[in-house]
C-alpha cells in the first residue's frame, strides 16, 4: 500500500482537467485513510470553479502561488486555514493580498518576503503567521554586518505588540504554561548572571493590565552569552534569542555543530559552494537555505542527536517510525525432517 501511495502522490496535484481529481480523489477513498487534508491540490490558476469546489467538497487544502488563484480558492469555498501560499516569484501584491485575507501559511522564500511581510503586517495592525515551528535561539552573524543586523533586529521587535492571541492586533501572544514560563525565566536568570551577557532588547517579564492573567514574557534578544553557556546550549522554548558574531565558515560550522540537539538549522548566504558544505556538515534534521518555511506534507521531518526520534509528515518517514521491519529466510526445498 505504501508503494502506491508514494507513486500517487510524489508531486503535487495539478488541475487539468475533472476525470483525474475525480480518480485521484476515489484512490483515497477507497484506502479510507483519515488523511486527506495532508493533501494540497495545486490550483494553478485553473478556472473551472466546480473542481475547486469539488476538491473543497472532499476535505484537501489548496497550494496556491498568485493572488489569481487564491481567490479562485477562496471563491470556491476554500477557508484560509486550508491554503498554502507557495512558490518562488510572489509579488508585493499577492503577498498582500494573502495577508489580508489571512491566509493560513505563507512559505517565504528569501529574506525580501520576510521583511516585506513582516513591514506590511505592522502597518496594518495584521497578525501572520509566516508558519514556522523551530524558531532559532541561536544567531550567528558574519562580524562584518553584525551591527546592522542587531540594529534592524531591535527595530522590528520594538514595533511588536503583545497581548492576547485572539486580538488580531497583537504580535506576541502568551507562553502557553506557567511551567514554561518559570523554564525562560530560569535561562534569563542565567544570562544575567554572566558578566559577559547582554540584553539587547526586551528581558522583562509585563505584570499589571491585560498582561496579568497570562504568561507573558517580552521578545528578548542576547548578545554577549557564551556559547558554552546553557542558554546557548539547551532548549529554551521561550520568546529568547542570542546574537552570535563570527569571523569564518570553519568557525561557526564547529560552535553550531557543539550542542546536543539538531532539529533544525538555516543559511543565509549568496555563495552556493558554501550553502552545498553548509547542508552536508551541519548537524540538524531539518535544514533550509535562503528560505525558513514549515514543514510540509512530503516533505520529510524531525531532528538528529537528542532533538526527537523518528520522522513525521512524509509517509515513508511516519510508516518507519511507526512499524517494525522483520528479516525472515526461508528454504522452501523439501526436508527430510519430520516436524
């Protein structure tokens, strides 16, 4: 079963024309799997409303690269949480329009759309969720632009709003427990006890107002914190960041590689000889370039050293992880034993 369900369903789905969404839409029903909404139909710009419909109808979600075909999607009936925003060559307008209409995920490609989203939102008092998981606490910046990054780092955190999750105007909601909240509030207390450390902007935890039936802690970003330290080294998962200054390739592959956790890991650089030795060395599951998007259906997930166990999202990667292979040997020619 497994092999077919690779085969049917290695590429996205392109809308040509009604008989193959039809057969492709009897194949899982007839498996009756729980699992279409791991599907995306490409929309690609097709105009036949029905089959939009149709597929809607059906439970998949919708993979869309234009304002063009996000609209036919929502026209369709499609909500925002079932839409995909992908693919390379989006405009300032279809990124707008995404925005706007709330779309579930947008998947970024390059720092532009980032900045581009990030500006938009604020202006217009828009929450997005730009749709990623593993958020970095580790920041490493080439010496040379150092300062610029830090300075447009503060800027953009200084125009976040924090408040309740639920109020399309804020940016930053609440840790979701007490106990986390005590967890980012002991790695603070860590940093601020390192002569070395500082905050560069946030570090405090709001009280008093909207802020004091929930757990809120500021957007926090370090510099100054060793590499060895706990804050560095150890799963903080709190609004906590550390700036890094490096000098050379060699240097930051070691201090990167120097934890035991590797779920994820992202570059930035112009350099493609750089970016192929960035992926071959870094010690983490899941890694990007140029991009820092969530993870997808297909697309194979999780971490290396003590960052989780198995994969998830791809079907091979969740069968392996969920199962256990046997090794049987049989002899089939005929034996002169009698059991």
């Amino acid at each position: 079963m497994l092999d077919k369900i690779l085969k049917e369903f290695s590429s996205p789905f392109y809308l040509y024309d009604e008989d193959k969404i039809k057969n492709k839409i009897n194949f899982l029903n007839n498996l009756e799997l729980d699992f279409t909404r791991k599907f995306n139909f490409a929309v690609k710009a097709n105009p036949n409303l029905a089959i939009l419909n149709l597929i809607h109808r059906c439970g998949f979600g919708a993979e869309v690269v234009s304002a063009g075909e996000l609209f036919k999607s929502l026209k369709a009936g499609f909500e925002p949480e079932d839409i995909i925003f992908d693919g390379p060559g989006k405009t300032d307008f279809d990124l707008k329009y995404a925005i706007t209409q709330k779309i579930h995920s947008i998947n970024v490609e390059n720092i532009e759309e980032v900045e581009f989203i990030n500006d938009y939102s604020l202006s217009k008092g828009l929450k997005t969720n730009i749709g990623i998981c593993t958020a970095g606490s580790r920041v490493y910046i080439q010496e040379k632009i150092y300062d610029k990054v830090i300075n447009g780092a503060v800027e953009k955190l200084s125009k976040l709003k924090m408040g309740n999750a639920l109020d399309e105007g804020s940016d930053i909601g609440a840790i979701i427990s007490e106990e986390q909240l005590k967890r980012t509030l002991h790695y603070m207390d860590i940093a601020k006890q390192t002569s070395s450390a500082k905050v560069v902007h946030g570090g405090n935890q709001p009280t008093g107002g909207d802020y004091k039936n929930g757990f809120f802690y500021e957007p926090t970003l370090m510099s100054g914190v060793p590499v060895d330290s706990p804050v560095c080294q150890e799963e903080i998962f709190g609004p906590v960041a550390c700036a890094i200054p490096f000098k050379t390739f060699e240097e930051v592959m070691q201090s990167a590689n120097d934890t035991p956790f590797g779920l994820s890991a992202v570059l930035w650089t112009q350099n493609l000889s750089r970016a192929l030795e960035f992926v071959e060395d870094i010690e983490a599951g899941f890694v990007q370039v140029n991009q820092c998007v969530a993870p997808r259906a297909n697309v194979s997930y999780g971490g290396l050293k003590m960052s989780g166990l198995g994969k998830e999202y791809a079907f091979d990667s969740m069968i392996n992880h969920f199962t256990q292979s046997k090794t049987v040997l049989i002899n089939r020619g005929k034996s002169n034993i009698d059991i």
